[in-house]
C-alpha cells in the first residue's frame, strides 16, 4: 500500500494513529506484531479502552485481523480492496 493510500481510508485520527503504530512496530519485527494494549495506549497517549474500541473497530474495516497467541494479541494486516475516494469540495 503506497503510504498516501492511508489517508484515503476514513479512519478517525485515534484509528490512524493506532494504524500506523501497528505499521511502524511490525516494520521493526520478522515475526507476528505483538504489542500489549497497555504500551499501544502508553506511545500513542491514549486510554486503554480507546485503543481496545478501536482496534476493533479497525478490524471491522478490515484493516487488521487480530489474533491470540499464547494470551497475546497478534495483529495482521489485511490487503486494503479499495481505498476510499474523497470528494474535493
């Protein structure tokens, strides 16, 4: 996904910034993505709850699929179908 795609996908801007932690964090890994709620909140200074609804909230977009794994979460990015187009007014 060319990295402009992202502001075409209708995600609030604590979706975004949870996205694109996600993003950053798993570009770092060779593994699964596994970073707990509790330092999700902590780098992208939200509340624990916030980032629970919208992580589920991304995966109903279907950005993210999230996965356990020996209790915790790993998430996986999903191909992006068809990005959003805005209408320029």
């Amino acid at each position: 996904m060319d990295m402009n795609d992202l502001f075409t996908l209708g995600l609030d801007p604590f979706e975004f910034m949870i996205y694109m932690f996600l993003i950053q964090f798993g570009s770092k890994r060779d593994c699964g993505i596994f970073p707990s709620i509790r330092k999700i909140a902590a780098v992208c200074n939200m509340n624990k709850n916030t980032v629970e609804r919208k992580i589920k909230s991304l995966e109903e977009k279907q950005l993210i699929k999230v996965h356990k794994y020996q209790n915790k979460n790993c998430y996986e990015f999903l191909p992006v179908a068809q990005p959003l187009v805005l209408q320029e007014s």
